[in-house]
C-alpha cells in the first residue's frame, strides 16, 4: 500500500466526469451516529457506503454493531476527518471487522500512538490509501455528488482546520460535513468561492466556539443542523451563543440529547428521524404551493394530532396557514433533571422570519396539556430572535419570560416530554419532543 512512501506522496483519484444522473429508485441515508464526545457518519445509497469516522477508541464497537444491524460487512470508503482520537480512536475495530476498499485520510501526518496504530493497520491489511485533495470528488455512487472541500493545498497548524470536509449532493438534497473544521476553514471555503449551500449541514468541531461563524452559517443556509456531541462534556460544546445562532438559521439535532439522527432522502424532500423520538421532521416539498397542507391523524390519547407538513421555504416543520406563524418555532427544550429548579428547566422560541411577531392569544402546552403557558398580550418576538421561557418566577424582558411556577413545580417530565406551540387561533404550529 504504501510502498516506502509517505502519505502525502498518495493522492486521491481524480474523477473527472461529472455526476449528471439522477437518483434512481433508491434513497440516499445518512447516519449521524451517537458516539459520545465525538464524531462517525455513515452513508448507504444503492448498496454502496462510506463511513466517516469511527468516534474514541471505546465507540469502535458500538460502531461496528449498529454497521452491522444494517447488514453492512463492506465499506467501499472509509474518511478519516483527522487525526485526533475522537474521531479515529474506533478505527481499528473498524478495519479489522470490515473488509474496506479504500481509505481516505487528511494527509497531515500526526505522531499519537493512536494514529500510528491506524496506519500500521491499513499498511498489513494492504488498504488502498489516498490523501483527499480539495477540489476533487469521490467516486462513490453514481448518483451521489461528494466534493472534497478542505483541506487545501497548504496545511494549517491546527489539526481541526485540516479536516476533510466533504459537500454531498443528491439530486436536490444537499449535506456539507465540516469535521472538526472551524473559522479558518470557513473563510478558506467561501474565498475559494465554493457552492456551500446546503438543506443540511454537520456542525464543525461539536458546536464550538471555533467554528460556525455568522457569515459561513448564513451562507450555508441550512434547514438542519446537526451536532455530534457527548452528554455533560467537559468542553462545554456546543458553546450557547452557537447554539443559539443555529437554531436561529435552523431546526437543531443534538447527539447528546436525540441519540443517532438519521437523516433520508429521495433526492427532492428528507425525513428526519431520531434514536430518541417517534416523531420524525419531513422537510417541505418544494412543489407544493405557499399554503401549507395539515393531515391529520388519528389519536387515542389527549395529545394534539400528529401532522405531516409540507411547506416551502421552511426550514421546520410548521402546522399553520399563517405566514407569520410559519416563521417561529421551538427551537430547544431542557426538561431539566433531578434535584433542578424549575428556572433550570426552559423551552426555546425562535422567530427566523424577516419580521416581528406579536404572541397575544399564543400558548406553550406540554404533553396531555397538563401545563399551559399563555405569552402576554404586550409581548413581540422579533425577527431573528430566539425568546426562552423558563419555568419558575422572574422578571420578563424582550428574550426571557417566566412562566410563574414555584421552585419545585416543574413544567416538564425529566423522563422525556413534549412542547406544543399554538398560535392565536389554536393551531399547532410546532411540536418538539425530548
């Protein structure tokens, strides 16, 4: 495999031809696997599949099972985002149990054990080797689009910021995985004046302060948001004010608190589904016209009916006719825990649209309506603000409300729950579970 050479010396594959099908019968899936404290993608379309990462060296196994609960005994590719443990420490659990085609690598060479260990695997198992070069594609699915976009022709000091990062198109639908990449990558990017407009993208290096700048996140223009990133972790990822500026832009899936995301697509409109919740999000269909179409759904409990919702230019799923309230939705929701206040517990209400929304007559309702919240009649949300409503006693402003509760009168189920948000004609509008 390496023949005496060092990695940088190996080159991917150049593709030249460029991919001008459209998907056939089959979907494309994307797995954003729950690995803890770091990162593993998997991607199956018609029989071929690739996986990106493989998480800490205990995650290798948990890897391996769920690749092979979906029969998988084959990785045509395997990438190696970088070399840091989170994100390769499971790979040799990996090479050893699959049979692998090619392995693709950042190419900067990086002296731990653990990625030492790797390539010395690769070299006695004869695996074909090639260093991503940006600007090339991979040949994985001739009807799948995967561009390398980083890491560039010089590298960073920063391993983060030599990530691969790969832009996946398939038909319509689009995904951007960042890696760990963060601010300088980013820049790099939209300089080299890359299409990185995308229904999806996987946040760069867990949500944290060092990546997803305001300008690339608008640029990007995501619908979903999804974060890799381990419960309570040290780190503090993702970091609140990113957080809040991806929820603002999009609907936000967490890791740490939905479990593995899987993410398929037609090519024209995706399903989101999660490893901790029954309710999947459909995106909107963008044939459909401006008014938006509620099916309801038969029900044997007090909970409000399940709706699927097609909308365009939305980017969550909102169950209303008005254009004002497809414009907000909940964006997060704590449940808190045991021995927390109820000012420890909060939901999040984002307001995405170009203009302000006033929330007389609108309500915040938990699971059976148990608790309901009423917004104040004086109060507005304005564009691209994010309100949170917590659940004990404190002073209102523009951002925070109180819904009133004494310290021990919590509103949501530390078990799990679900907030409902009706606009002033008692429509659902949006519903999260957690």
């Amino acid at each position: 495999m390496f023949n005496g050479d060092t990695p940088s010396e190996v080159t991917l594959e150049q593709t030249t031809a460029q991919n001008a099908s459209t998907p056939a019968d089959q979907n494309l899936t994307i797995h954003f696997l729950d690995v803890g404290q770091g990162d593993s993608i998997l991607i199956e379309c018609n029989n071929s599949t690739m996986l990106i990462d493989a998480g800490e060296s205990d995650q290798g196994e948990i890897v391996s099972d769920y690749m092979q609960d979906q029969g998988i005994s084959t990785l045509d590719y395997i990438v190696a985002t970088h070399p840091h443990a989170d994100h390769i420490g499971g790979m040799s659990d990996i090479i050893n149990g699959f049979q692998i085609d090619h392995f693709i690598d950042s190419g900067y060479p990086h002296t731990t054990q653990t990625y030492e260990d790797m390539l010395t695997i690769i070299d006695q198992k004869d695996i074909p080797f090639e260093i991503a070069q940006v600007g090339q594609t991979i040949d994985f699915d001739p009807a799948v689009d995967i561009e390398v976009l980083n890491p560039g022709t010089t590298y960073s000091d920063d391993l983060n910021e030599n990530s691969v990062v790969l832009k996946v198109n398939y038909g319509d639908t689009s995904f951007l995985l960042m890696g760990d990449a963060g601010l300088e990558t980013e820049e790099n990017i939209m300089k080299a004046g890359y299409d990185i407009e995308s229904d999806i993208i996987k946040v760069g290096h867990h949500g944290s302060q060092s990546g997803s700048g305001e300008t690339f996140i608008s640029t990007v223009s995501p619908e979903v948001g999804i974060i890799e990133v381990g419960a309570e972790n040290d780190y503090g990822h993702p970091d609140p004010e990113i957080l809040e500026r991806l929820q603002t832009a999009s609907k936000v899936y967490r890791t740490d608190l939905d479990g593995t995301v899987t993410i398929t697509t037609d090519g024209s409109t995706y399903t989101v589904t999660t490893q901790k919740s029954d309710t999947p999000f459909v995106s909107p269909n963008p044939t459909l016209t401006e008014t938006s179409e509620v099916i309801p759904t038969e029900s044997s409990t007090s909970e409000p009916a399940k709706a699927q919702v097609t909308a365009p230019d939305s980017k969550t799923p909102d169950i209303t006719t008005s254009s004002e309230s497809n414009s907000l939705y909940i964006s997060d929701l704590y449940v808190g825990a045991p021995h927390q206040t109820a000012n420890q517990e909060y939901v999040k209400i984002t307001n995405k649209g170009t203009t302000s929304v006033n929330l007389k007559g609108w309500k915040i309702e938990d699971k059976d309506a148990k608790h309901t919240y009423s917004f104040p009649s004086s109060y507005t949300l304005k564009s691209k603000n994010t309100v949170t409503l917590y659940s004990g006693k404190g002073t209102n402003t523009a951002n925070t409300l109180y819904w009133g509760r004494s310290e021990n009168a919590h509103v949501w189920n530390n078990d799990g729950d679900i907030a409902y948000l009706y606009d002033n004609a008692g429509e659902l509008v949006f519903m999260l579970e957690r």
